[in-house]
DNA sequence: AAATCTTGCAACCGCTCTTCA
DNA sequence: CTGAAGAGCGGTTGCAAGATT
C-alpha cells in the first residue's frame, strides 16, 4: 500500500489560477483557515490539485505577501544570508518580511547567480592583482586565532562530516588542496578594508557563494591557521 | 512584419520531514 | 515501533512576453 498521491494526475485545472479560483480559495480560507489541503479543493468548490492550492495561497494570495522591486537592502540581506545558509530558501524567506521562499528562490536563479557569477571573477583577479603586485602598502591586522573560514560548498560538505581535518600534518592534509588559503579567510574578522584599500574594489563587492563553518576545537583551528598568517 | 531566441516567473514535481493513530 | 497522511522544501519546467535577427 503506497501512500495516496496528493491528486490525480487527470481531471484537474492545472496552469495559471484564474481570478474566479482565487476568489474562491481565498473566501474558503478565510472563513475556515488553512490546512487539510488534501480535501480543500473539494470543499472550496475548486478543480485542483490541494498541493496546487497551498502554492497559491502561500506564494500569492496569503495577506501581506509584497510583489516584485526587491529592494537594494533586500536584496543584500538575500545575498549575506545565502552565503550563510545556501539554498534554504524557506528560512531566508523567513527574514524578508512578506517575500515567499519561491520568490526569493527565481531572484537568486534570474539576477544574482548570474551577478554573483561576475562577482567571484572579479574577486579572483582582485586577488591576483594584489598578489603580484609590486607594492602592497597594507597593513593587515592579524588575527591570532582562526576560529572560523569560509569555505566553498564542496569543501563545506566534505569538512562537515570532520570537524578536523583527518591528517595531523599539514602537509598531508587535504587543506593545501585548496587552491590558495588566502582565498578561504573570513575577512569580517581580519579586516578587508585593510586588504583592498589601494583597489579599486568595494568591500561590498566581495561577496561569493560560499559556506561559513565555525570551529568549535581551538586545535582544529589551529592546524589552519599557519595557512593563511603566513600570507599576510 | 514575421520568425526566432531569450528571459522571467508562476506553477509543478518529487522528495523529505513531521505528526499522529 | 510503524506506516499513512499532512505539510513543506528545493529543483525544474513550461509558457508568455519582450528582444533580437
């Protein structure tokens, strides 16, 4: 015995909502609330599928939703928080008063991967240019412990199941697989103020799609820390 | 002006998680 | 503990409208 399907795959309105059916959800739910999605359609007097009826009521037809202009705020708010929890969209959504998670989800998809996208390449050659540079006037404060990297989704996944890394010697360890240290510091904590200030690049234009792990072993942190300090 | 391509977004689908009997 | 139902999530698709050729 399988689990019943939401609905069948015949027989139901499917594509766009009409204002007719809108009207109707919206009547249903306000007098009887929401919930039992499975058998509202019926109730309701709609001809859909009650997954399809959740959809519209929580994407568009829910009071206080706002539509489209996301604002410049808004929109570094979806960008800091993806960077700090990836694609949930649901729980980025939850702070972004009146923003649905599917709204925020084809912004992301349409505009800012593809900004993103620019970003981390013009981030890269920042990183180059300072390398190779034949002056670097800056001063970087150092930090005396890292406690805490960014690291790109992959390496997230693959750190995550080890806390530490599985060598304790640096050198074996899959750390220096990473292309580059200085690529994977958290500059929140070292100041990259200090770092671009004879670029011609903005703090704010920074930002790359990467996961943030916190380490909670002192030893752990570290075993990286030579990594990077060695660069500043 | 017509055909084709591109883009943005609403809606769908399949899966997982939670709840409850 | 188990399994079914309810609910939610994230990836993907399909289509309308605008842009380009």
């Amino acid at each position: 015995m399988g689990r019943k399907p939401w609905c069948g795959k015949e027989g139901v309105n499917r594509g766009a909502w009409s204002l007719k059916e809108d009207e109707l959800l919206s009547n249903y739910i306000q007098l009887h609330g929401e919930g039992k999605w499975r058998t509202l359609p019926q109730s309701a007097g709609l001809n859909r599928c009650g997954k399809s009826c959740r959809l519209r009521w929580m994407n568009y037809l829910r009071p206080g939703i706002k539509r489209g202009n996301i604002s410049p705020d808004e929109e570094d708010l979806i960008i800091r928080l993806h960077r700090l929890l990836g694609n949930r969209w649901s729980l980025i959504a939850g702070r972004l008063p009146g923003r649905t998670d599917n709204e925020i989800k084809n912004y992301w998809n349409t505009f800012l991967s593809k900004k993103l996208h620019t970003d981390v390449s013009k981030t890269f050659e920042c990183v180059r240019k300072y390398k190779s540079g034949p002056t670097r006037k800056v001063i970087v404060p150092k930090a005396t412990h890292c406690t805490k990297m960014l690291l790109s989704v992959d390496e997230g996944d693959h750190l995550k199941s080890n806390q530490c890394p599985p060598s304790s010697t640096p050198s074996e360890s899959h750390v220096l697989n990473m292309p580059n240290a200085f690529d994977y510091l958290d500059f929140s904590e070292i100041g990259i103020e200090g770092i671009f200030e004879n670029s011609n690049m903005l703090e704010t234009d920074f930002v790359a799609p990467m996961f943030e792990m916190d380490f909670h072993n002192p030893a752990c942190s570290l075993q990286f820390e030579h990594h990077w300090t060695d660069l500043l």
